[in-house]
C-alpha cells in the first residue's frame, strides 16, 4: 500500500480485550468519514488478560508488539503513538448534584459552566471515596457525562449566555483504579508506544452503536466481549449509566470445554464454528475424533447464554431506574452466538425485534481499504477508541510537582489548581491568606474587621513565574511555594467611625471638651485601646453629672441646674447640655479656660482612674442607652450612591461608610488574584479600606498586570 493514498497523520487504536488484541489504523475524512487503511488481529497464546483486566504485563506487550509491527508493515511507517481503552470491568460511576450560587444575576460564560461541573466532579470523587473507604485504592475520574443543567432551579439544555442567580447541574462521573491505568500503559510503552488518548470501552463503544441523534431514546448498548458484557444506557438527550458483569464470551467457550472434554483454544474454534458450519470435527483431550453439529453446541451452551443475558437484562432494569428499555444495541464478538439476543429480549420482556446485533448499520461511515473485510459488530469498538481521538483526549499526562511525579486525568482544561490538588496541597495555601478577624459587638450591633490578606502563592511554571489558573501540558514542572498569612486585625476604638473623640458641655456660659465615654466589656478604656475578639463595645454620648464635675476637678456649694432645670449628680448630661453651678470660694474660673481645649492624649490611667471613682455597670450601659435613644435618638441609617469601576452601586443600612463596605454590595472577590498589584483609587487618588465614603464618591478597583 503506497503512502500517497492516505493523509501523513493516521490515528493508531488498540482494542486490548480478554482474548485478542485489535489494531487499527486510519483517518478522517471531511470531519465525518472514517477510512480504515490497515486492521490486524491477534489472540493471546495464553490467558494473559482475564475479565478484561492485564494479568501478565509482558506477554500482553509481547502480542500488542506483533501487532504493532504487522500494522507498520502495511501502512510502510512507524507508529509511535497510540490509542487505548479500559475495559469496564473495574470502572465506578458516581451520579451526583451540584449548584453555584452567584452573589448577584450574572450572565453565565463558558468559565462559570466548567467551573459548575468540576464543582460536581470533586462532589463524585468525595462519594467514591466515602463509598470505598480505602486510603490505598487512588481513583483518577476518567470523564463524565451532563446529564442535565439547572438555571435558577429550572432544567436547561444550555447555560451558557444566560443570566442566573443560581446554576445547577445532574452529571454521572466516572473512576478506574490506579492499578488499571499504569498496567495499560506500561504494557504499551514497552512495545514502544505512547498513550495519544485513554478511553473507556463502553464511552467508545456508544459513540460508534448509537449516534447523538438516537440518545433521547431510552436506549442500552452491550459490548460483549470475552471476560466482560460492558453496558451504557442512555435518555433524553444523555448517558445517564455505566455498567459491568464478569460475563461474557468465556463463559460459553467454558461450557464447550466442559461439554466436550477439550482444550480453551479448540473450545473457541467450535464457538466460531457456530457463526459459519453446519458440523464440527474435533479431538478432545484423550486425543479422540468426534463430529458434532453446530446445532448441538449451541445446544449445549444455551444454559450459559441464558445465565449471561439473565444477568446482563437484571443489571440494565437496575441502571435504568428498575424498568425495562425501549431497545437494547448488541455489539462484541460474544453477543453474536446464536440465541443470545433473542435471549436478551425475553429477560427484558422486549419484542425480539427491538434487541439486535449492531454491524453494518453502524460502520455506515467506515470504509475498509484492505479487502475482504466484513463490517461486524466485532469492530465496532476498535472503530470506537480510534474515533475517539477525533471527539476528546480522553487521556492522562504526567506532570512534576515540587519534586513529586503526578498523573492526571488530561481534560483538555487542566492547570497548575489541577496539579496542585491532586498532589494533596491545600487549596487554601495556593491563595492569599488573611491574619485573625476581630469579631465584636458595638453598641449591641455585631462588627467585623478582617485581618491583612497575606501574599499569594508563588507559582513557577517550567522556572517562569505565573498564575495558578495558567494551562498545562504533559512533562510540565511545577514549583509552588505555599501563600503567606497577612497580619491579624489591629483596631482602635478612635478608628471606629461612630466614634468621633469628644463631647462637649456648657458649663457656667463656658464650652467645655471632654473625652467620650468608652467601655470595653463594662470597664472605661482610652480611645487608643486595642479592640480584643468577642469584646462588648460602648460608645456613651453622655456623662452624668457628678463625672463631669470630676473630670473638671471642681467643687460647688448650692444647686446645680442642667438645661436651668435642678439636678442630681446621677442626672445624665448629653451633648450641648448647659450647667449653672456655684464654685466654692477657693475654685477659680480660670479652671474653664483650662478645659475649653482637650490634651492631645488622654491616657488609659485617666480612664481608669475615672472607671474606680465612677464604678459605671454593664446593666447601667444599656439603661443608658435606653435613655439616649429617647433624649436623642439613634444616627439614622442613609443610602450612600457611588460610582465603581464606572457603574453604579448602592450602599445600605448604615448612617456611615468606608471604603471596605463596597464589598458588601460589589461583586469583586479578592481571593482570585488577577494581577501582580490590585489597584484602589478614590476620586482619582490612592485610598485604604478605612478611607470614609461620600456621596458621587468614584471608585477604581481592578488588578493591574
């Protein structure tokens, strides 16, 4: 066969099954037409696989050896690269639910769907592992399927470009043990080939038996192999189930080799028998000629065919919610011996002519350039697993992370997130870390200040430095230096905005400036305190009238009027309250001029030694407060209107505003960093969180590169 005949790039799969191997080689044709320019098969000399899983490593690489070289001696080039599929003997599948709440409507990109579904991909893995619970089986999730979306609690077909205040979706994911996986490639590496793309055999089976278009029928296909009847249903539009039983093709070459006394190898040749002749010539193991019909021997294996279409109809009735199919696809060779469809059909109480061999019909748009080749369910798969390589790249790559060899399931979408995770390092070292939050109440009211964000993590990407979203490839080296902590919280009660430093009296036609009333878990304390987590703060906008007089240091004969109204020295003095009082003789006036202006501290002991002569109470406090709501009334909450990254924001419930409140109300997460320095302007100039907001104030808030 002259090379001119076909393109330069030629897709190589091998259908590694429980007693032959399957090579084809070909290509694609205008997007549709699969051409098959060479096909070679060859059965394992012993049992090296049984039920579809390796047993001898070197006697399968050995046979794919074979035909590896009888392809390139057709096709007349190397084949260096390769196409495989597990078989589902060992697969697990985990059907889970996942939602993504948005803080507001959102319009839905391809970024948030992916996201969604990766979010119900870790919900499966969590399942399997819960479900299995054996820390030395590592499952690597080999794809899944969507079997439905959700927009804001209503199923969809497509998200994408939508506007959602919550998304959803219904997928089925699916797991292969570690073991499986590196025993396939190491079998094929040592015949000299890399893995080009990793399937499942049931994925690239259905692609081939039943098309998009059919998958709104409740429809099941069966890949009967030699060790394993792999099952794949699907509905409305989906794959909704994966299925094995440890039944197939063996199981009635066994009862010929029971029946009949004779070797495995002569058991399959009078199994294929069945297919083409009327009558069989064989030696069974005393080394005596017999002649049998075809007629009898599938006689005598129909109580297996019977055992594995029983099994094979009870496992699709429980992949299917406990009912029945419409219609059941056959393929493999194990399915093609007499009775065994018809079978099926009465398992699964369908008319006989709604389960039926899938070939011809299939392969429509498969052409075989060898000659006398005969389209046959047997080639469906193999078909499969090379088209496969055209639809998805089903397959793993290996990649290096700090120091450690990691496999990963290759998407198509993989980054360093990816990587990290599956090498066990915490997601929450690869982002910017915060310092320990003050939690507090103010006034009764809960209050929040959050501690310093740390740096984030330092990613290097084959020595570059980059982000932890950016994309990788097989053979990448990944060095993460895990993120920082940022400080922990440090607040003032001078930085508390309701906090404004000092109150003022008039006392004998005199202003007079004194520190505001602040107390920390019943006790006075200086506007300089530090704010302690779980401390109970009290901003007291008034004084009674015996701790005026104290802290003035002044003593007075007579009655002493507050607003020109006799008081006690219990009476409670707001703000702009006026006092009348007479000073004993030894007091000066000059004492007002003293007080009209406050020192530029005012120092703990102060407070302390005004907290000892006063001896105020907890329960006091909040009586106080009682009585200042209905004196003065409480600072009344505002919406406060600005303009963030040119767009409009409200701000509510409160009577005051920091900069740090926009996050509240603006969709702006800081714990995904998109740049090296993250910007914070007001009106034009650089701001901190703690900077006070105003009306029309103008707000920038992006990261810069």
């Amino acid at each position: 066969m002259e090379n001119k005949r076909y393109p330069e790039h030629l897709v190589f799969g091998l259908d590694i099954g429980t007693r032959s191997i399957v090579g084809t080689v070909g290509y694609r044709e205008n997007n549709q037409n699969f051409i098959v320019v060479a096909q070679c098969v060859r059965e394992h000399e012993t049992r090296a696989m049984m039920d579809g899983q390796i047993h001898d490593i070197l006697k399968v690489s050995e046979t794919i050896l074979e035909v590896k070289k009888e392809l390139e001696a057709q096709i007349g080039r190397k084949l260096t690269d390769v196409c495989i599929a597990a078989a589902g003997r060992v697969l697990k599948t985990v059907t889970v639910s996942a939602e993504y709440e948005f803080p507001s409507e959102t319009t839905l990109n391809e970024e948030h769907i992916h996201s969604l579904e990766l979010i119900g991909v870790e919900k499966a893995y969590d399942t399997l592992r819960e479900e299995v619970k054996d820390d030395k089986i590592n499952f690597y999730c080999v794809g899944y399927s969507v079997i439905r979306y959700f927009l804001n609690g209503y199923s969809m077909v497509k998200l994408e470009g939508h506007k959602a205040s919550k998304i959803g979706t219904e997928l089925l994911a699916t797991f292969l043990p570690d073991e499986v996986i590196d025993g396939l490639y190491t079998a094929v590496e040592r015949a000299g080939l890399q893995v080009a793309n990793l399937t499942l055999e049931p994925i690239a089976a259905i692609n081939v038996a039943i098309p998009e278009k059919f998958r709104l029928l409740n429809i099941a296909m069966i890949d009967v192999g030699a060790g394993t009847s792999d099952i794949s249903i699907t509905k409305d539009g989906s794959i909704i189930a994966y299925g094995m039983i440890p039944f197939a093709g063996d199981e009635i070459t066994d009862a010929i080799v029971q029946n009949y006394l004779v070797e495995f190898k002569t058991a399959e040749v009078m199994k294929l028998a069945c297919l083409r002749k009327k009558k069989v010539t064989y030696k069974d193991i005393m080394g005596i000629s017999h002649k049998v019909t075809t007629e009898e021997i599938i006689d005598t294996v129909s109580e297996a065919v019977h055992k594995i279409t029983k099994c094979v109809a009870e496992k699709i009735i429980e992949l299917n919610g406990g009912k029945s199919v419409s219609a059941v696809f056959v393929v493999g060779g194990g399915g093609k011996i007499p009775g065994f469809v018809t079978s099926l059909a009465e398992y699964l109480n369908l008319p006989k002519d709604r389960v039926a061999l899938r070939g011809e019909e299939v392969l429509g748009d498969v052409t075989f350039l060898q000659e006398n080749i005969k389209k046959d369910p047997l080639l469906v798969t193999p078909i499969g697993i090379c088209l496969n390589f055209y639809d998805q790249t089903n397959n793993f790559i290996f990649v290096n992370v700090n120091g450690e060899r990691v496999k990963l399931y290759d998407n198509n979408k993989l980054t360093i997130v990816d990587a990290a995770i599956q090498v066990g390092f915490p997601n929450e070292k690869l982002f910017p870390r915060r310092g320990k939050a003050i939690n507090f109440t103010l006034n009764g009211n809960k209050r929040l200040v959050r501690g310093e964000l740390g740096e984030a993590a330092v990613v290097k990407l084959n020595g570059e430095l980059v982000g932890i979203s950016h994309s990788i490839v097989q053979n990448d080296k990944i060095e993460i230096i895990e993120s920082t902590v940022g400080e922990d919280a440090v607040y003032e009660v001078r930085q508390l905005s309701e906090y404004n430093g000092t109150i003022s009296f008039i006392c004998n036609g005199q202003s007079i400036l004194c520190p505001k009333f602040v107390m920390a878990n019943g006790k006075l304390v200086s506007e300089f305190y530090n704010i302690e987590d779980q401390d109970e703060i009290q901003i007291l906008n008034y004084y009674t009238l015996q701790q005026i007089l104290e802290f003035m240091d002044i003593e007075t004969k007579g009655t002493i009027y507050v607003n020109n109204m006799p008081a006690k020295m219990d009476e409670k003095v707001y703000e702009n309250f006026t006092i009348q009082c007479e000073l004993k003789e030894d007091q000066s006036e000059e004492i007002f001029d003293a007080m009209g202006e406050m020192p530029d501290q005012y120092e703990e002991s102060e407070y302390e030694d005004l907290n000892s002569k006063t001896e105020v109470s907890a329960a006091a406090v909040k009586n106080n407060e009682t009585e200042n709501s209905k004196k003065v009334g409480n600072d009344p909450k505002t919406d406060l209107y600005v303009i963030i990254n040119q767009e409009p924001v409200k701000l509510s419930n409160k009577s005051k505003y920091i900069f740090v409140d926009i996050f509240d109300f603006y969709p702006f997460d800081l714990k995904k960093i998109g740049g090296s320095e993250l910007v914070v302007n007001l009106n034009g100039e650089k701001a901190d969180f703690t900077s006070p907001l105003k009306e029309r104030d103008v707000i920038e808030l992006y990261w810069k590169e």
